[in-house]
C-alpha cells in the first residue's frame, strides 16, 4: 500500500501520510489554515472550531479530522474565512480583550488572527462579563478575562509526577479556568513560562513580568501569523 495519500486544498494538488490531520497536511505542503486552539505537540481538542474546512459538503475541524485518499478540501474561501472571522469575534465579546494594556499584546495569537481577518468592530454585542483578576500561587497570575478556553494548558502543562495544574470548571458560559495553587506554584521556572507561552492570549502571565519584549520585537510584529507557513504559490 503505498504511503503517500493525494488530497486537493482549494483545488491544489498536496500530498499528505496516513494519519495526518488536514491541519497538518496543509502546513506540510505550505498552507496556512488559521487555527487557535491547537498547540504543536499537544492532542488537539477541537475546541474553538477556527480551522473549519469543508469537506464533501461537511463542515469539519481541520485539526482533527484525518486525510483520506482523493479528499477535497475547501479551506480559503469567503464564507469559510468569513466564519472564522465571526468566531475571532465573538471570542472578542465574551471576554474582556483589552489588548493595549495586555502582557501579550504582539505576542497573542486571538490579536494576531484579528488583524489578519481585519476585524474592526464585532458584528455581535459585547457582553462585558464580570471575570476575576486571581493569583494562581506563587509565580502565576491568572486573567480570567482573557480565557478562550482553548484548554492548552489543561493539556500541555503538567507536574514531575504527572498531576495536572490546570482544567475547565463548571459548563457552558459558566465555564471558567481552574488552576491549582500549590501545584502552580511548585512548577519550576522553565514551565511556568511554557505556561504563559502555551496561552494563546494573556489568560495566564508570568508574575514579575511586565511588557518583557518591546514594542517592534514582538513576535507578531514582525511577520503576521501563518505567514511561516504561506509560501508563495507557483
Ligand atoms: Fe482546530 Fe481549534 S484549532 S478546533
């Protein structure tokens, strides 16, 4: 059986592996298809739905959903890219994103994807929710106004002994970030800050740290996101 899978994303020939997600087989063959809530290393959750492609008529998380022999994928289209964009959005009304005064402003993934879908004002109504400001032990401090929910760091951040420091409390618009204090604040350096990198947004930051990486220097400052994935077509 032969190894390589032959699939087409917006009409283009790629090759892909068994196995591969159609997230991954369009990066592999330099396509960028917006995501938010997977991480690189990390089981995708498939929980904010901004990588939508359609396949076959269906509407399917491109971060989980594996290639198949002769699949047709429909990925930069305007009613795709225009759901995506009313995703961004609303992720925008139901928290409080105040980006100027945000640690991670440059360096956030939810600003980043506005920009590129040119988000202006949201098409829905801001919600301003009542979230706290919470010390999460030691070294971390948690703004749950930010919190996309993305579960990252549920995920991907983890004592030696395998205990998780972070998870989701409650449900629906209920749902919130639960951190362990005491486990929080045994993580050692290196992982606190693979904490706060692992954040999408400025939901969890690094105590002690303010506004580290200057304005010009931030990583969306220079190149806008995907664009280390987008090559130019032939
Ligand atoms: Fe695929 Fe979030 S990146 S569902």
């Amino acid at each position: 059986m032969s190894n390589i899978i032959k699939i087409t994303i917006d009409g283009r020939e790629c090759t892909a592996r068994p196995g591969q997600t159609v997230l991954e087989a369009a990066a592999a063959n330099g396509i960028y298809i917006p995501s938010l809530c997977r991480f690189e290393g990390l089981k995708p959750a498939g929980s904010c739905r901004v990588c939508t492609v359609r396949v076959g008529g269906r509407y399917q998380a491109s971060c989980t959903f594996p290639v198949s022999e002769g699949m047709a994928v429909e990925s930069a289209v305007p009613d795709l890219e225009d759901m995506r964009k009313a995703i961004v959005e609303m992720l925008f009304v139901e928290g409080n994103h105040m980006c100027p005064t945000c640690e991670k402003s440059g360096n956030c993934e939810l600003q980043a994807l506005a920009y590129r879908f040119r988000m202006l004002v949201p098409r829905f109504p801001y919600l301003f929710p009542k979230k706290a400001v919470e010390p999460a032990g030691s070294k971390l401090l948690m703004e749950q106004n930010r919190c996309i929910k993305c579960l990252r760091c549920a995920t991907g951040i983890r004592t030696k002994d395998n205990k998780k420091v972070f998870g989701p409390l409650h449900r629906s618009v209920e749902k919130k970030l639960f951190v362990d204090p005491a486990l929080a604040s045994a993580l050692p350096e290196r992982w606190a800050r693979k904490a706060m990198d692992r954040c999408p947004v400025g939901c969890i930051l690094r105590k002690e740290v303010g506004f580290a990486v200057p304005v010009g220097r931030r990583k969306y400052d220079k190149a806008p996101i995907g664009s280390d994935i987008e090559k130019p077509r032939s």
